[in-house]
C-alpha cells in the first residue's frame, strides 16, 4: 500500500493545501473524481461569469435610451458566448498537466471513501482496480452537489442540473422556455443570462420571497426588476410532480396560499441548492461523524474530531463560496507547515455577491438578524439616484430600477451589515469588509491577550478600529459611485 504525509480529497481549493505541503517536501496524493479545479472552475463561479457578463452588457444596452443613445435589441451569438466559457473551464487541463510534473506527488483519478481512519480505497474513473493508499494526514475538500428534490416523475421526465448544464447537457441551442426550482443565488443568475439571451424562464421558489437570506427589501426590488424583464417569479409555490407530454415538459406546482397550475416549458433546471459529497466518503470508517445535514463538523482550526484529518470549503457547511473555501484553505496551510502559532478561522465578516441584474451584495448582519439577537442599531439608505454618477447611468428618484446601499451600525460607529443592490455592487461593497475586518482582528486579539492595559492602550490608539469614521473623514472621488456607499454614514449621522 503506497504511504503518503498528506493525501487531499478534492482538486478546487484543496490544490491549496496539497502545493503548500508540496513546498514543504511532504509526500502528497490528490484525489479527484471529476475536472481538476473543482465547482468554481468547471461548473460554478467561473463559467456561469462568462455568461453573466454578455448578459448584464445587454440589459445596460436596454436602457441605454434614457440618457439618449439608441441601440437595436442585441443579437446574441451563442456559439461566441459558450466558447468563450469552455475556454475558461478548458482551464482544467493545465492544472492536470501542472499536476503531473509536480514531484512527490501522485494523482488518482477516481472516488475516494475511507477504509478507515488513515486508510482510503480509490474507484478509478478507466475501470482499473479499486486501489487502497495510507495517509499521515487528510485533507477534505471535497465540496457538494446540486440538491435534487423528491418530485415525483421527475426522473422520467428528465432535468437540468448546474453540473449537467455545464457538463454533457450544456445546450447547443437555447430553449424557449426554461422553467427554474429554486430561487436562490444560482438559480436566479440563470434567470438573468438565459432571460437577457431570450428565454423565456419561470421560477418556481418554495419560500415566500426570492434570496431569501438577503434584507427582504432586496429580495422584493430584485424581484420587481426581474417580473419588469418578463421573468415569472412563482414564490410560495411547491413543485409537486413533472412529466412529458407532447414533446413538452410539464411541472405541476401547488401553492402554500392555496391553488394549483402547471408549467409547461423546454426544459427543467433544478437549482435548489446543494446537498454534501461526504455521503460519497464513507467517513464512518474514518470515525468522523456528519451533523444531521451531512456535513463535516470542523473546529476553528478546520480540524475534525480525528486530529489527522481536516475539512474546508462546502463541505464543512459553512458559507458557500470559494472565497471563503480559498480563505479556510490558507488559513490552514499556515498552520500546518508555517505559523508557530495557530490562527483560527473567522467567519464574521464573510461577504458575497449576486451576479444577477442588478447585482447584489451583502456583509455582516441584515436587519432582521440584529432584531433577533436583540443588537442596537441604526440604520440608512442612500440610492443611485441621489449621487450624480448614478444619475449620470440614468438612474431616476422614483424609478422601479433605482438601487440601494442599505447600511447598519452599532454603537461606536461599528458597521454590522452593508447591503447594496444596483449596479457594481459586488465592487462597492468590498471597502466594508476590510473596515469590519480589521475591526474584528483587534477585538479578536485583544480578547485573546487578556491584558487589560494593552486593551486600553489600543482603545486610545485607534477608537475608531472596525467603524466608519474614517470614511466621514476622508474625501471621496467627484463625481464616482463612491459617494452612493460613503454619504450614507451622513445619513447615519443624522
Ligand atoms: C453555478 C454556480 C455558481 C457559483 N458561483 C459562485 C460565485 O460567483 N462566487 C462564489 O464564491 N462561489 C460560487 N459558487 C460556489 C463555489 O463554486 C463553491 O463554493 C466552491 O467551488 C467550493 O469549493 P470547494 O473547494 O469546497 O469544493 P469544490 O470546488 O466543489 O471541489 C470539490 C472537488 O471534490 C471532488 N470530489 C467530491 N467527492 C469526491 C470523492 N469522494 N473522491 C474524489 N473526489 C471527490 C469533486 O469532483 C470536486 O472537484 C457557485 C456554485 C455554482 C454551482
């Protein structure tokens, strides 16, 4: 049986780890079963980006009239727009060739479940026999798949998922009708590419509102901008059953305020979110065992109940994105084969966009939450249209389109959560997360030193650590959509 210091299951942000232990001169093993770069790269954030962007330039063209440039209605050449995609997820293949010259390190392309706590046994994807490795140390990255409700005759009536979608099924043509389960962030950027491309799309959402874990307001603006491109938005609605009829697809869908309809549609794309890979794992052999909706409990230091095996990114269950997978994967390479001293992870200020149109973006707390927890707060709202760049990009007091930054903050001017829906959000939203981060590392730090006079000294070196002061204080670019998320404190002052 071939021994190995560290053996990662998993090839997105895992790669992280297993080129930090590679650097060190361990012996290493990574074990893939599918594309080499994981989700974000061959199935996620990248190539559904390279759909985003084509889509959002067609809707900015839509309402290019207001400030007096007229366009035709965009063609849209598919062909262009895809192959620009799978360039991008092309992408995979150097990552296998630059994994293959790496010494010290073999590659198994196949499925690996435990055989017990240091022992793995791999499928292999060409059929060859099942092989067992030994590892000093495992590192789980080994993410999650699309959740796939029980409907009945789904099966047979066949579906979409994101995997299939940017796999095998990818369309050569688009449909005409796509109907969506699911109104989450990924399924309601499908609606936004596919509908600007000409799709005629239904989402069909069992919550009352779309993204629901962003500030109602927002769930309802974006909402309202989607029902104005002809998006149907069917909220409090349960898909019941599915069939074919007639070379359609037919969804039944029961609504929790009573009433039944059916729609009929090309094509069903599941987008309900995402169930764990650890079922594919059999941790039980490795004497982990999963919390009760399968994912991988870890600590603050990634570390699970073994002490030799760690889990990061979605697998862990903890806030979904491959940022915050990138940032658990440095943080523990740090640990393991740097630091002298552990750094535990901080999820406090974990931030995340919606590339809809228009986008969101959202840090901290919403308001609902602070309620909940009983956290005094104030909170403002600035739009696009009281700032000129906004109006500059056409955006009217008034108008349906005319997007927000919400801000809430605490006492000593602390910010508790930023939300932003509107154009660039994604961008105006970052100078938040490092202000309340480099907030949160000193309240960690001085927690952690227990010392009260380097407390205090600290306090009167920088009161204003993690708040907004700085930005009352500092000018801000004429006329630049900076002035939308800064006046706001103004607001706040007020
Ligand atoms: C359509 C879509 C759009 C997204 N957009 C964004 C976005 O804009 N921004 C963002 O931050 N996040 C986005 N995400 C989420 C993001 O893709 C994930 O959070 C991220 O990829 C998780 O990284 P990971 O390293 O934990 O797992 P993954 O990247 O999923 O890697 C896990 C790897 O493990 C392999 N694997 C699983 N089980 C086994 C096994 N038993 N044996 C061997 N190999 C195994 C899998 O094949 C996979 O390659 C999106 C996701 C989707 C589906």
């Amino acid at each position: 049986m071939k021994q190995y210091d560290l053996v990662v299951i998993g090839s997105g942000s895992g790669l992280m780890v297993l080129e930090a232990a590679l650097g060190h001169g361990l012996r290493c093993a990574i074990v893939e079963k599918a594309k080499f770069g994981g989700t974000c790269l061959t199935k996620g954030c990248i190539p559904s980006k390279m759909l985003v962007y084509p889509a959002d330039f067609i809707r900015e063209a839509e309402m290019s009239e207001r400030f007096g440039v007229k366009v035709e209605r965009p063609q849209v050449d598919w062909n262009t727009i895809s192959k620009r995609m799978w360039e991008q997820i092309d992408f995979t293949k150097k990552i296998r060739q630059y994994l293959t010259q790496q010494p010290n390190l073999d590659i198994y392309c196949g499925r690996g479940s435990f055989t017990g706590p240091h022992t793995m046994s791999i499928r292999h994807d060409d059929g060859a026999e099942d092989e067992e490795i030994h590892g000093e140390n495992f590192v789980i990255a080994a993410g999650a798949r699309s959740f796939v409700p029980e409907i009945d005759g789904l099966n047979d009536a066949g579906y979409l998922t994101t995997e299939r979608f940017f796999g095998d099924k990818f369309p050569n043509k688009l449909w005409g009708h796509l109907a969506i389960v699911g109104g989450g962030p990924v399924s309601m950027e499908f609606a936004h590419f596919l509908s600007a491309y000409g799709v005629k799309i239904t989402v069909v959402e069992r919550a009352d509102r779309i993204l629901e874990k962003e500030e109602e307001e927002i769930s309802e603006f974006v909402a309202g901008q989607f029902v104005k491109n002809g998006v149907e938005i069917l909220t409090g609605c349960k898909t019941t059953s599915a069939r074919t009829e007639n070379g359609k697809k037919l969804l039944s869908v029961e609504s929790s305020h009573g009433g039944a309809r059916t729609v009929m549609c090309d094509e069903i794309l599941i987008a309900a979110g995402v169930r764990s890979n650890a079922d594919t794992l059999s941790m039980e052999k490795a004497g982990i065992a999963l919390d009760p909706r399968g994912w991988i409990p870890t600590n603050e230091y990634l570390e699970t109940s073994q002490p030799h095996i760690y889990a990061l990114g979605d697998i862990n269950g903890k806030y979904q994105f491959r940022h915050k997978a990138n940032y658990e994967a440095q943080i523990l390479a740090n640990n393991l084969f740097k630091a002298n001293e552990k750094t535990a992870v901080d999820y406090n200020t974990v931030p995340w966009a919606i590339f809809t149109n228009p986008q969101v973006a959202h840090v901290g707390m919403t308001e609902r939450e602070l309620q909940e927890k009983g956290i005094a707060y104030r909170s403002a709202k600035n739009h696009y249209s009281e700032v000129v760049a906004g109006r500059a990009m056409g955006y009217r007091a008034g108008d349906g389109d005319d997007g927000f930054v919400k801000m809430l903050a605490g006492e000593n001017a602390q910010i508790l959560g930023a939300h932003i829906v509107g154009a660039q959000a994604a961008v105006l939203l970052q100078p938040f997360v490092y202000l309340m981060q480099t907030g949160y590392h000193c309240k960690n730090k001085l927690e952690r030193s227990k010392t009260e006079l380097h407390m205090e000294c600290l306090k009167l070196i920088c009161p204003q650590i993690g708040g907004y002061a700085s930005i009352l204080d500092s000018m801000i670019i004429h006329p630049s959509l900076n002035e939308l998320t800064a006046w706001v404190f103004e607001k706040l002052e007020q």
